[in-house]
C-alpha cells in the first residue's frame, strides 16, 4: 500500500529505538459499568508502556465533574503512572474551581489539564456559546494563573494548529496561546490533526509569535470514520483528500480499518519525528488496541 505522503521512506525502514519518542494518554470518564471495563481494560493495557502521563477528560459544563474525579482518583490509586485531570472554567466560580484544585493537591495530583471548557448545550438548540460568570475565570490564561496561586501545578492547556473555531483570527489566536504561556503554563497539546505540515506550520508561527514553551501533536487515531468526521466538523479540523479514500468500504470491516488506521497514524508520526518531535498526545476514546498498535510501530515497547 503506498500512502499518499510525498518523500516519506517506508516507516518500517525506518525504525527507532524505544526511549526515541514520549506519549501520553488521554481518556474519558465511563457513564455506564460497561464503559468502565473497557476503560480499566484500556488502561492496564498501555500503563505498560510508560506513558509520560495519562490525562482524565471533563464534560461539556463541567458535567462529568464527579466521575472525572473518581476516574483520576482510580487511576492514581490502581497504576503507578502519572495522572492529569482536565479542569474547565464553564459553570464555575473562581472558589468552586479552586476547592477542586486544593483537593486535587491534597490527594497527590500534581498535574492539571487547564481549559476553558465546552460550554452546555444551548437551551434554545442554537450553538453553545461560553458565556464567563462573573464570579468565575474568564479564559484558560485566568485559570493558569489562579490555579498556579493554589499550588505549583504541572499545567497544560490546549492549542489549536488549525485555529480555535470561536477565534477572531489565526494571529489573535496565537496570542492566547503565548498569554497562556505567558500566565505559567507548563505545555500546549493540540487539538488532532490529520496532515504532520499542520503541525509543523503551527509549530514554525508559535515560535515566530514568541511562544518557547513545548507543543505537543494531538494524534487522533481514527477508530469510526463517521465519528472522526464528526468530530472534526465540530473541532474545525479540516480532512485531507486522500484520507476518506482510505476508508472507504470498511465501515464494516473492524480489523482492516484498524490496520489502515494504525498505519496512517503510525505514518504521520513518524514524518513528525523526522522533524524533531518526540512526545505524541493520543485520543484513545477509551479504547486502547489503535494506539498501542502505533506505539508498537514506532518501537514503543512495554517497560
């Protein structure tokens, strides 16, 4: 099968050694008993490969708060790796927020995804729009900076290589980002990506902008092709020609569109090393088998 990337050279010619690349792990809280064996079941399987960390997603509005909290909790008490929990601004005083880092503090959490979060859904249906209280964080950079008056926290917050879709520009979004920096954040993680010159352009604007900090690739890997385009409808990521071809007629057919989907990501991730990259961010969805087949790819290998 030959990808549609100019110049790449096969990624099996092309192998590294296991310490050559970083990953972490992010992951939802489960709604059902069902969803959390496959959670607990995702987890004990890439635990092994010494994730730099695991990150513990939040709800739109701050709704999956107290499962966040137990799945975080769960994680740091059941493995041995380091666990971020993602805190939002929506629906939430200053106080409110700062309580949950305290206790995130006193329980050994070290490490805090900042965001300012998905608003609810609209009550009318229209698009959700984020909408500060007043006694609440205003954005992401407000939330670094309080947070960091709480604690010393690890904090990551997010970048979006193709523009934030609520953003006024490309360069007005940019300089969120620096701010966030700027307010003392440790890291960014992007938003997914489907093109590694996504990334690198980003990459090359963020240092032109001023921004030193590190910026790690989101990787999604692409498990339902009607949800990845869904999500990258609603993300503003945008598809590349190429892409949809390669799954076209796998809908039913689970382990071609697996493999199809582990080389891809395994692909693209290999050209970002090429330039330099080596800690990767994966979507798991909870689901374990694609991204551990990727890391597998790229020598990645339990510890």
């Amino acid at each position: 099968m030959t990808l549609p990337f100019p110049h790449a050279r096969p990624l099996l010619e092309l192998p590294f050694p296991s310490d050559a690349i970083e990953v972490s792990f992010e992951f939802f809280p489960p709604r059902t008993e069902a969803m959390a064996e496959t959670l607990w079941a995702s987890v004990a399987e890439l635990a092994p490969l010494g994730p730099r960390f695991v990150s513990v997603t939040y709800g739109a509005g701050g709704s999956t708060r107290e499962r966040t909290h137990a799945t975080v909790a769960r994680i740091q008490a059941e493995t041995k790796v380091p666990v971020a929990a993602h805190l939002t601004c929506v629906n939430a005083s200053r106080d409110e927020i700062d309580a949950i880092a305290r206790r995130y503090w006193a329980q050994g959490v070290r490490h805090i995804v900042a965001l300012r979060g998905d608003p609810p859904p609209a009550p009318d249906g229209g698009k959700p729009r984020f909408v500060p209280r007043e006694d609440g964080y205003n954005d992401a950079a407000e939330l670094v900076a309080g947070l960091l008056k709480v604690a010393p926290f690890e904090l990551s917050v997010g970048a979006y290589p193709e523009v934030h879709p609520e953003a006024a520009s490309a360069e007005a979004d940019l300089a969120h980002l620096k701010r966030k920096f700027d307010c003392g954040a440790t890291r960014a993680i992007t938003q997914f990506f489907f093109e590694p010159e996504v990334f690198l352009r980003f990459r090359d604007r963020a240092v032109a902008a001023g921004i030193t900090g590190e910026i790690v690739p989101g990787i999604l890997p692409v498990g339902s092709w009607a949800a990845t385009v869904r999500m990258a409808t609603m993300t503003g990521t945008s598809i590349p020609p190429w892409l949809p071809d390669l799954f076209e007629g796998l809908d039913d057919r689970p382990e071609a569109r697996a493999l199809v989907a582990a080389t891809v990501a395994a692909e693209q991730v290999r050209r970002l090393v090429a330039e330099g990259v080596r800690h990767f961010h994966f979507y798991t969805l909870n689901r374990a088998g694609l991204s551990y087949a990727i890391c597998h790819l790229l020598g990645k290998r339990p510890q």
